[in-house]
C-alpha cells in the first residue's frame, strides 16, 4: 500500500518492501561467504523482518567478488 509521507520505501516488481544490508566483510572461501549469510539470515528471522526463504525470493545475495592469483593484489570487483 503506497504512503506519500513514506518517501523512502523501496518497492520490488511485485510491489513488497525491500530492505538491503551493505557490508565489507573481508571473506577469503565459500565458506566464509555461507556462514557470512547463514548468520546474517538467522539474525534477520531472529528480529522477525523476513523469513529468509531464499526458494521464495525472500532473500538474496548480490556477492562482488574479487580475482587474483595467489601472492598477487586483488583484481578488479565482478
């Protein structure tokens, strides 16, 4: 439902609400990057403002990664 003295509300295509966390996390496997979300995902059901039902679009991760090899400085973000 629109609110005119809500201007700051993100709406996605099917007209829900959007919330988006921007971080800086320094992650260096896979693995990292799962827990990362797990975690971050647990602490969002927690507080109540998603399920984080990724099968359902609920939640999504957009990831920049950086590519290098190894000793090198890290390449540019894709």
């Amino acid at each position: 439902e629109y609110n005119p003295k809500c201007p700051y509300r993100d709406l996605n295509r099917a007209g829900v609400a959007l919330m988006e966390i921007v971080s800086e996390p320094d992650m260096r496997s896979a693995d990292e990057a799962a827990a990362y979300l797990k975690k971050l995902r647990s602490i969002l059901r927690y507080v109540g403002s998603c399920d984080g039902d990724m099968e359902k679009g609920n939640m999504r991760c957009d990831a920049k990664v950086a590519v290098r090899k190894p000793g090198d400085k890290l390449g540019t973000r894709c």
